[in-house]
C-alpha cells in the first residue's frame, strides 16, 4: 500500500510539473508583441462605459486619435486624468479624438472615476484585456497616438503623460500630420 501511494504521489507530481511546462511553453510562443510604430493601430471595439454604445477603431478613421489606457484602481492614472482632460479641451477644436480604456476594471469604480475627474472625452471599458493585450500593454497608463490613416506615430508613452509633456504632445502634432 505505501509503495503504491508513493508512486501515484509522484505520477501525480510529474503530471503537474508537465502541466506547468506545457502552459510556460504555451505562453512562451503565444505572446503579443507590441505593435510597431509607424504601423497599422489594433482594432477594437468596445462598449462605452456610460452605456451609450460602442466606439470602434474603425469608425474614427479620418481623424487624430490619442488612445489612453487607465484604471480607476491606477494611482499614476489618478495623477494625469487633469492632464488628459485639459488637452482633450485644446486639441478636440482640431478634431483630435481622445478615448479613454479602461483597463480591467469594474464599470461602477470606473464611472466613479470619469465622474471625480471630471473626464468628459469617450472612455469604453476593456474588461477583459484583449485589447490591452493586442497593443502590447505593460500596464497603466499608456498612451498611444494615432494618425488620420490608423498608423501609431510619436511615442508610445509607458507611464503618465505628466512626466512625459514634450512626448505627449509631440505625439499629439504627429497623429494630427504636422
């Protein structure tokens, strides 16, 4: 009996180990890669956190886009909403779009954010992260920017915008073609 529970003890062990190994190999040659600059944005589309529809990548061809992701649970996020919502007033006369994503997040702390903030550009929620995942998030905030034609250009910036103001609106001039 106890040679035989010692040995479904270690088949059991070697099934995991092999189980851990499959998954690390799996992830391994499954992962995203961030999309190159100067190349074509992912598309995405996402419902509006106000639940008044969606907002699709395609559907803002034509127009400068900044695509900021975020979460109501980010604390840098907190520190460059202001920012973010002061050059959403500058540039939209421009017809600069910006969206907010937020990322893994509940809706109702997400809403509570928009709301003590007082962002008012499109924000939709990315719940699940595929899209997150689809530009290569390293985590929030991260900001990309987005020409006319629905290539990225300027700097993808990782981190707040607050620490990076010449690259943001840098990228800002870029996606407007200037």
């Amino acid at each position: 009996m106890t040679r035989t529970l010692k040995l479904t003890g270690q088949a059991i062990a070697l099934a995991a180990v092999a189980g851990l190994l499959g998954l690390l190999i799996w992830r391994l040659t499954h992962q995203t890669h961030p999309p190159k600059i100067g190349g074509p944005a992912p598309a995405f589309d996402l419902k509006r956190i106000d639940g008044t529809g969606k907002v699709t990548l395609a559907s803002l061809r034509g127009k400068p886009v900044v695509l900021n992701f975020w979460a109501s649970w980010c604390v840098p996020c907190k520190g460059e909403a202001k920012m973010l919502e002061q050059a959403w007033n500058q540039y939209r006369s421009q017809g600069v779009v910006f969206v907010g994503v937020d990322y893994h997040d509940v809706s109702s702390d997400a809403r509570t954010f928009l709301s003590h903030h007082g962002i008012t550009y499109p924000t939709v929620q990315d719940g699940s992260g595929m899209v997150g995942n689809k530009y290569g998030l390293t985590g929030v905030p991260e900001t990309y920017f987005i020409d006319r034609q629905g290539r990225l250009v300027g700097s993808h910036i990782i981190g707040t915008i607050t620490n990076q103001a010449a690259a943001f609106h840098d990228g800002i001039e870029a996606a407007l073609d200037r």
